[in-house]
C-alpha cells in the first residue's frame, strides 16, 4: 500500500489499525514504527489474572448447574 504525504502528514487506513483507539508513533532505525496501545480500563485484559478455585472438578462443564442450584 502507498499513501501519499501532503502538508499535515499521512493518513493510515483504519482497516490496518485493528480496533486501536491509540497508537504510538516512533521512528526506529530509519523506519516509523505504529504500535496500537492497549486501553488501560480494558477489563479483558485482566482476565485469568488472578483466578480462583471453587474446589468443584466440573465447574467448566456443569456452571449454569452451580450458579442456578439444578441438581447439585
């Protein structure tokens, strides 16, 4: 792909950007470089993080059954 560079900069489609509300813009080693950064307050980055145990060995397969009291 080419862009053109007029006056202000260049325009980068946002097809390219996958979904990033910021990115950085740095020149490395002769090169410009767009990394997306990740949102902070995102809460999927936090998932796994910390997980718990409930000491029940099919939780993954029966948790609608736990969480809605069916035949526990």
């Amino acid at each position: 792909m080419k862009a053109v560079v007029k006056k202000d900069g260049v325009l980068i489609p946002k097809k390219l950007l996958k979904g990033a509300k910021q990115v950085e813009i740095r020149q490395e080693h002769g090169r410009i470089v767009v990394l997306p950064i990740p949102a902070a307050d995102d809460p999927i980055f936090g998932l796994g993080s910390n997980p718990g145990h409930s000491g029940c060995g099919d939780l993954s397969t029966r948790h609608d059954d736990y969480l809605y009291g069916k035949d526990v």
